[in-house]
C-alpha cells in the first residue's frame, strides 16, 4: 500500500497491510505525525506529540512482522492519548498547567498498555478540559479545540482533542474518559463513533481521577468496526464472531425531557436512528420527564463536586495563574458538601440505577440524544432550544450525565443527515452489556451521512 494511500480512518485497514507486511509501521507513523504537525493549528487536538517512542515502537513492529511473528490486532494502527493517561517517558499534564514540571509517567496507564499489546502505536497525548472539569472543550490555558467540520464551534469536553483528532483524520483511533458525557458529547459534535463501557469495567490505573466513582475509560473511532476492535483490545476479548444476525430488539426510545429540550437537528438525528430500527425491531417510546431526570443530575453534580474537591484541593494553593476560576469554584462547592449529603446523593443514585435497570425487563437497548444540540459556535453564550436559552458550558451533558449516574454502558452513534453538522444518539445497554451496544449500533451503519 502506498503511503500517499495510508487511509487514517481505517484502523483495521491498516493492520491488516501492516501485518501481511504492504505496510511499513513506521510510515504510517511518520504519516500521523507529520499530518498532526501540518494541520495541528487549525484544531488545537494535539497536547505534545511522542516522536521518538512512536517511531521506535513502529520500527519494532516492522521488525516483528519481517521475523514472521504475530504483531497484534492492531499492528502499527496510530492512536491518541488524552492526557490524563500516563503515557511511560511523559508528563501527565490532564490540562493543567500546574503538571507541566510533573516527573514523568514509569508506566503506561493499564489502558494505553492494553492497545499497545495489541500492536497499536501512541503518537500523541490531547489538549482536555482542565482536569477534565469541563464540557465545552475550552481550556483556559491552552486554548479551545475546535470543530474539525466547523472551526468556528467547540467540540465539547472533556475528551475533546481526543475526538478532533479522529474526526479531523490525524489517526483512526483515540482513548478518552468520560464522568458525566466527557466521552459522548465530543463524540456526538464531532461525528465519530465512541464507547463508554460499564462504570469499572476498564481498569483507570495510571489515569488522573477526576470523580473516581463515575470515571470511566473508553474510545474514539471513525467507523463502528474499528471501535469494535478499540473495544477488544481496551477490554482484553474478543468478540463473537458469529454474525449479530437479524434477531429482533426491544427497543426503547427516551423521550420527555429527552425530546422536548433537544433541538430540531438532534431529534431528527434521534427519528433517523429509530426508523432504522423500526425496519427489524419492536421500537417503543419511553418518556422520562423533567421531575425525575433534574434530581438525578443534581445528586450526580453533587457526587462530581465532592469527589474532585477530595482529590484536588491542593490546587486552591496552586499559583493562582495555573488554576482557573472555574476549577476553584467547583473544589470550593465540593469542600462545603458534607458526608450525608454525599451519602443521600449515592443512595439516590442506587434508586436511580435500580430505576433505569427495571426498564430492561421490557427492552434490550434505549435510544437517547448525546446532546440537546449540534456543535455552538464559540460566539454562542446560549444556545436557544425551543425558545429556552441553554448555556454549553452547563448544559452540553444534559443527556449524558444521568446515564454516567447509573453507570451504564454506551455507545455514540453519528446519526446527523448529509451536509448537516454532526449529531449523535446514544445506545444505552445494561451493565456489562457493552457487546449488545456495539451489535445494536450495526442497524445504523448504512445511514446515508
């Protein structure tokens, strides 16, 4: 394969060449860093990029494939770390200033060990929200990644270099960490395909918490293939490979809230994914108001907010220039929650898991919007939704962030219509059943977007 024909949004494309050996692993290495470099201004995705560890891992993925030995499922595949993963020889900044002197990582972080035994290549860490306190992508210190389709629009957060850096092409594939849709969102605004697994299910060792009890690792990719193979090596198994087949699905479609607070674009994103279904599965709307879904987003606020203020509250004697208002703010609101009151937010979070469970007696897969709205423009202090002025930086995990509460699996499907900006569903399965989301999700993959 030549390299002027390396296609950055086929992982699998390319360890299959890598492994017959059409493919160097260092050319397609030197392929992302050097597009990372070209392009790397007009979206701010990029952290600091690995050159030396990036090309010396390719080189001995050449050398292994030349020696007939077996070099991974995802040999010589590129891919990006946000940067609250480890990654062993660099800093772990997690978009903050006051990590740039950090000593540098030992190890890699369970996660970035896991892809690289399969054979993938890290190339580069990605700009986050600070600590991953954020929803809009916006770092105060490093600047605002933007929208590969639209540079004038945010991309949400946190995960959001992790997600421009697959939507803009650099490489097929990125790791990320959701808390309350750090994951989904980005994913939603930018038009990939993404995973947030099962709360626990992935190993966090090696990643900077953020709130610990509903942190989560999971990915990016640009088809749902490839995610499917992110997926296997994050996790550590394989797939069945037996076809998904046509066996019908229950399907519940979340409305309520869910539809009367999301614009014309997402519900019409949310209408293509249930028409899909429709043609194989018994599809069925579930509303779920506002009374029930604002308690639960105020309790998951709560628990965020003591848990980073436990984990964090040295910053507040950080040099004032390296923490940002916002950050200090919310370590402030942690630090005044007390014990019971954490105590009543989980108990509140059980109910609600238990809640969200019993609605699996009658379906096997809900249908939800990531977002009330497609990508806002930087200029955009509100967006209006159905005449309600809804504000990015606290509204971007409306739909989100009572599913991280429960804790459940996700995948992030793009749902959006041709020439539109992107928009994305989620596709909620109960705990565990990461492998029914990503099965499901094969309903959708021949929209015409």
């Amino acid at each position: 394969m030549p390299t002027d024909t390396i296609d950055m949004r086929d992982a699998l494309g390319i360890a299959r060449a890598v492994r017959a050996g059409r493919l160097s692993a260092v050319e397609v290495a030197r392929q992302a860093l050097d597009d990372i470099g070209a392009r790397h201004a007009q979206f701010n995705a990029i952290s600091m990029c690995f050159d030396t560890r990036a090309l010396e891992a390719a080189a001995r993925i050449d050398a292994c494939v030349r020696a007939g030995r077996d070099a991974g499922p995802l040999a010589g595949v590129p891919f990006v770390v946000k940067s609250n993963f480890d990654v062993a020889g660099y800093a772990t900044v997690a978009g903050s200033p006051t990590r740039l002197r950090a000593p540098a990582a030992r190890s890699d972080a369970a996660m970035v060990d896991r892809l690289v035994q399969a054979g993938a290549v890290p190339v580069a860490a990605t700009h986050m929200d600070e600590f991953a306190c954020g929803a809009t992508g916006v770092n105060p210190h490093f600047g605002a990644v933007r929208l590969p389709a639209d540079p004038s629009r945010m991309t949400g957060g946190s995960s959001s270099g992790s997600a421009a850096a697959v939507a803009a092409g650099h490489v097929p594939l990125a790791l990320g960490s959701d808390t309350n849709g750090s994951i989904r969102a980005p994913a939603a605004l930018c038009g990939v395909w993404a995973i947030k697994p099962t709360h626990g299910r992935l190993s966090m060792d090696g990643c900077v918490p953020y709130a610990s009890s509903l942190d989560v690792a999971g990915g990016f990719a640009a088809n749902l293939d490839d995610l499917c193979a992110l997926y296997d090596a994050l996790s550590g198994t394989s797939r069945d490979d037996s076809p998904v087949g046509h066996t019908p699905l229950r399907v519940g479609v979340l409305t309520g809230e869910f539809e009367r607070r999301a614009d014309a674009q997402v519900r019409r994103a949310v209408e293509r994914a249930s028409a899909c279904f429709a043609q194989h599965d018994h599809v069925q709307a579930e509303p779920i108001d506002e009374s029930v879904l604002e308690p639960i987003r105020a309790s998951a606020r709560l628990v965020s907010n003591f848990e980073v203020a436990r984990r964090h509250r040295a910053l507040l004697d950080a040099d004032a220039s390296h923490v940002s208002a916002h950050l200090r703010e919310r370590i402030r609101t942690g630090l005044a929650i007390d014990d019971a009151a954490y105590a009543d937010a989980l108990a509140h979070r059980a109910e609600w898991q238990a809640r969200l469970a019993s609605l699996f007696e009658r379906f096997d897969i809900l249908i939800a919007p990531a977002t009330p709205y497609v990508a806002p423009r930087f200029s955009d202090a509100t967006v209006d939704v159905n005449g309600e002025a809804l504000d990015p930086k606290t509204t971007l995990g409306m739909f989100t962030q009572p599913i991280s509460f429960a804790g459940f699996p996700v995948v992030s499907a793009p749902c959006h219509a041709k020439g539109e900006l992107p928009a994305g569903v989620q596709l909620i399965g109960r705990p565990g059943d990461e492998r029914r989301c990503l099965d499901a999700a094969r309903r959708l993959v021949n929209l015409d977007w």
